[in-house]
C-alpha cells in the first residue's frame, strides 16, 4: 500500500495556514496528534453510550433501530479521524446526523470545537446556528421520555455553545502566541538591522580618521624616502637618520592600520587630530575631570609604567572608560564609579568600568545604546575583546581585555 493509498490516516494538519503547526499539509500525525485523536474518539464513544443505552431500554424501539444507531454512533464516532483535514464537512455531517440520532451528540462536540479552533469566525458560526437548529429539532424526532422536550433543547443548545466558545478561545491564544513570535523575530531582525547599521557607521567614520592618521605618518615616510633619491652621496650619519625615521614611520602606519584605532569625531570635532592623543597616562586626567564635573569616580591603576603601553592601546582603553564614565553620569548620576585597570607588558591591559545602580531619583537622558556597539567594534578591531551588561546589584559593569604584546616599543615622545 502506497502512501497515497493511505493518505488519509497518516496527515495530521487541519488547514488552517494562519495558526503555528497547522501547515504539515504532508506530514505525518505527531504523537501528539494521535493521542490527542485517541482521546477524542473515546470520549465521543463514551457520551455515545447513555444515549445507546436509554434506547436499547426503551421496549418500544424495535431491535432494527437499535442496530442502526450502533452503526450510525460507531461511524460518527470513526468521522472524527478526518476532522483534521475536512473539519467544516465533517462538522456538517455531524449536524445533518445529530438531528435524527443522539447518539452523535458527542462526536458533533468534538467536530464543533475543532472547527472553532481552525477556521475563522464565518463557517464557525455558520455551522453553529444549523448545529442549533439540529439541537431544537432532535427532541422532535427522537423524544427522551426522561425528559422535556424544553430541557433537552436548552441543554443541547448549551453544549453546543460552550463548546464553540471554548474553540473559539483556544484558536484567540494561539494566534496571539503567533502573533508575539513574529513580533519577537520581528525586532529581534530591527535590533540586528540596527546594530549592523551603528558597526557600518563606525566603520566609515574609523576609515575617515585612518586617513587623518595615515597621512601624517606617509607623508613622512615620503619626504625621507625622496631625500634619500635625490641624495645619494649624504653622509652616512644622516642616511641612517633618516632610514630610522622610515622604518619608526612605516612601522607606527602598520600598528595604526592594522588595529585601526581613531576617534569617533563628530561635526564638531573636526580639529581633534591636531591635540595630543589620549594614552594610558592621561588616563587619571579624565578621571579627574569627571570628578570635577560632580561624579565620584575611584581610579585604581595597577599598571607600573602606563607610559609604556602602546600609544594605540592606551587610546583604545582611554577611550573605552571616557565612554563608560560618559553612560554612568547619563544612566546612574551620584553612584560611585570604580575604575580598575591592569595588566602589563605581555599580559594584556584589562580595564573594568563598574558603578552601582542610582539611589536618588533623576531625569534620565535618553541614549541609543550605539555607544556601547562602537566600543566593543573598536576593541574587536584592536585585537581585544569588550563586555558589558548589568551586574546582580542592578549596576552596571563594563569589562575590557586589549593586548599588551611583551615586546611592544614604548610610544616615542611628540614634537617640541
């Protein structure tokens, strides 16, 4: 027998495309759906059998009919098996035979409820007003001599919609759970679209202060080169001079390109390149001066020659605590600010930026969050690794790692 052949018994999915898990159109039915199909042909077989009963007691209903309703029961019952694929047919049918046969009463609640679960509301309450009608015509046809013709019609009528309210319930949770799902996917893709467009910027203005950075450095390297082409005879104390100054140049150009490391400058900040760049000694004058600005901000440097680390290292980690102790004053203004650095030639430069969450009410200044998504750009690009996230006190801690390599020349001193 080929699957085909057998097609009916295998798939699972109710039709519906607009809930999670109704599109297996081919798939085979789960575990789940078998034990869930088990259980509701039980329990149709099991609200069939005391309306099988009260007829079989009955002594004026001949055996004929009797039988009957056992056929009619057993295959309103084995019905439910399709109501995954054709739940409105199946729903119908079980309408047109409740009306004349009690004892599929409860296979038309299981087939209304599955209809109310995976279509919308239209063929839901189109089934619904006939499975009524059906309900008020029952008692009619076949009367419960325990029984009013009143009570049966009401409680018909009552199951009825209580069972398609129920559906109808279950089919408003799943669509909403769907509906959270894609709104999750949904920003979890804005999050990533936003971040990937903060790292292209960062990239660009990175790639517009590496020329400020290069040209110095290359022009230079040019100059001395072409002093060398047009004097070949200079004596040999100024050929080595000069060759030095090519190799310090060409050397600091490759550190510079390599790590890539510059200042994010905004508009306004266009005249930067001519300050003296920020390193690891000029780190206790920024502490300082957010100290003057109002924050308490605690410094423990335990490095024993800051002046030693790389120049490009020591901008990078200047600049990640100015943008940190920059987040403290916005998002914790009065907390206290730790600021630790350590490490050393061969073991890498560490620096953690932590601060306590804020004790006094403030304004708080609102902030894009791309601060953080440059720096940890800037410390990838340098070799290092960057972390940040709230701490269990509800502080916040920013943790850095940059590479210090043991060899590393100390920075030469600047012109004057």
């Amino acid at each position: 027998m080929t699957r085909t052949e057998h097609r009916w018994l295998l798939p699972s999915a109710p039709a519906d495309h607009e809930l999670p898990g109704d599109d297996r159109a081919g798939a085979r039915r789960s575990a789940r759906d078998w034990a869930v199909d088990i259980v509701a042909f039980l329990c149709a077989a099991g609200a069939a059998l005391p309306a099988l009963g009260a007829v079989d007691a009955d002594p004026t209903t001949p055996d004929g009919v009797v039988f009957a309703d056992v056929l009619i029961a057993a295959a309103s019952c084995c019905a439910l098996w399709l109501r995954r694929r054709r739940p409105v047919w199946v729903a119908v049918a079980l309408t047109v035979v409740s009306a004349v046969e009690p004892a599929a009463l409860g296979a038309l609640m299981v087939a209304l409820f599955s209809l109310a679960v995976h279509r919308p509301f239209r063929p839901v309450a189109s089934v619904g007003a006939a499975a009524l009608a059906a309900a008020a015509v029952q008692p009619l046809l076949r009367p419960d001599p325990a029984s009013s013709y009143i009570a049966s019609t009401v409680i018909g009528m009552l199951l009825i919609l209580l069972v398609i309210s129920w559906g109808m319930v279950v089919r408003s949770r799943r669509r909403l759970v769907l509906t959270l799902r894609d709104r999750v996917v949904r920003a979890e893709s804005e999050a990533a679209l936003r971040a990937e467009h903060a790292q292209r910027l960062a990239r660009e203005a990175i790639a517009r202060e590496m020329h400020d950075v290069l040209a110095h450095r290359l022009t230079l390297l040019s100059v001395h080169a072409g002093a060398l082409e047009f004097r070949p005879d200079a004596p040999p104390a100024e050929v080595g001079r000069a060759a030095g100054v090519i190799r310090d140049s060409a050397h600091e150009a490759l550190q510079d390109l390599r790590e890539i490391i510059g200042v994010l400058r905004s508009p306004g900040e266009g005249d930067e390149g001519n300050r003296p760049q920020p390193t690891l000694a000029t780190l206790p004058a920024l502490v300082e001066e957010s100290r003057a600005a109002g924050a308490r901000v605690v410094l423990d440097n335990g490095v024993a020659d800051p002046a030693g680390a790389p120049a490009a290292t020591g901008r990078t980690l200047y600049r990640i605590a100015q943008e940190a102790l920059t987040n403290a004053r916005k998002h914790a203004p009065g907390a206290p600010v730790v600021v630790t650095v350590t490490g050393g030639p061969g073991d890498g430069l560490t620096i953690e930026v932590a601060n306590p969450a804020p004790t006094e009410p403030f304004d708080p200044v609102p902030g894009s969050g791309q601060g953080l998504i440059g720096l940890t750009e800037r410390a990838s690009l340098a070799g290092g690794t960057l972390t940040h996230g709230p701490a269990p006190d509800g502080g916040f801690t920013v943790l850095a790692h940059l590479p210090w390599p043991a060899d590393a020349q100390p920075p030469s001193p600047g012109p004057g």
